[in-house]
C-alpha cells in the first residue's frame, strides 16, 4: 500500500479517522490540531497527550479548540501535556488556562529533562484513534496518522520522553 492509497483528502473533522495525511505549515498544523480534538471528543476518547517545547505554534486559543476541549472534559479522561516550557501559556492563552484550572484534576503537566527534550519532537497522540507528528518542527511539517506503526512511534516516543519527566505548570499559584 502507497501513500496515495491511505492519503485523506482533507475534509472537516466530523469525518471519520485520518489514515494518512502529511501536513505543512502553521494552518495546516493548527487545523490538524483542532480537528484531532474534535474526534477525540466525537469518539469519546479517554486520553490525549500533547508533546511540544512550549506550545507557542498551537492553536490554545482557539474558540473551536477551546469548545472541543469542554466537550471532551469528563473525570474519567486524560490529558498528559509535556512540554520543556509552560511560561508563557498563562499570557498567551488565557482561555486555555482557564479550562486548565478548571479540569486541573484530569490534566498532568510534565516537564521533560532536558537531554530528552532535545529529541522530542511536537506530538498529539489519542490511543485508539490518531496521532500527529512534526518531522521539521521549524516548517511545522508532519503528519497526521492512524496507520498503527504510526501510532506505535509516537507512543513509543512519548512514553520515553513522559518517564523522563517532572511535574511542572501547577494549575494554581500559592503566594503568601
């Protein structure tokens, strides 16, 4: 089976799964992110981990994103976001904080060592259903996959990077 086999034409994320699509640039990569967490949601998907140096390129402010991740949120789901630097969410996506202080008890924030991090590339893996991975994180070229030996690298990835890690991005600040 070849590319042009598996390859999704696009479409909106109500569709069914992606089998295999590349993707390329920051729309592409945005769409792909918000249109993940759509099926996540859809599905019913229990988990998402999110891998990323600081988020900055994703789309956290996004009101199709943000509705999505509320309609996901329940106590049995998961969100494992790992990522090298979480200071500048606060300021750059207010919202997304807010669901984060809202949801603070399914949602782990880790902070990778940094050899690990180094060779971590941006990933969004949902178990069961897609994953999407950049290749070149400075053209924000990848793919967006559910062909399983997809799946298994990335999850293989990020459980190496997640068990290298710490807690980090605490969803409230105590100050005296």
């Amino acid at each position: 089976m070849n590319d042009e086999d598996t390859m999704d034409t696009g479409g909106d994320a109500s569709e069914s799964r992606v089998e295999y699509r590349r993707i390329m640039g920051r729309n592409e990569f945005q769409a792909a992110v918000v249109a993940t967490v759509e099926r996540a949601a859809i599905e019913g998907s229990l988990e998402m981990t999110w891998c990323d140096s600081n988020f900055a390129q994703w789309p956290l402010a996004d009101p199709l994103l943000l509705a999505n991740l509320a309609r996901w949120s329940s106590p049995r789901r998961k969100l494992l976001m790992l990522a090298h630097d979480f200071d500048e969410l606060p300021r750059r996506f207010p919202a997304f904080v807010k669901w984060r202080r809202q949801w603070s008890h399914i949602v782990d924030c880790r902070v990778p060592d940094d050899v690990v991090m180094s060779a971590a590339k941006t990933m969004l893996w949902v178990p069961g259903l897609e994953c999407l991975k950049l290749a070149d994180v400075d053209r924000l070229a990848g793919i967006v996959s559910s062909l399983p030996e997809d799946m298994n690298r990335v999850r293989e990835s990020i459980e190496a990077v997640s068990q290298r890690s710490q807690p980090g991005f605490p969803a409230t600040v105590l100050g005296l």
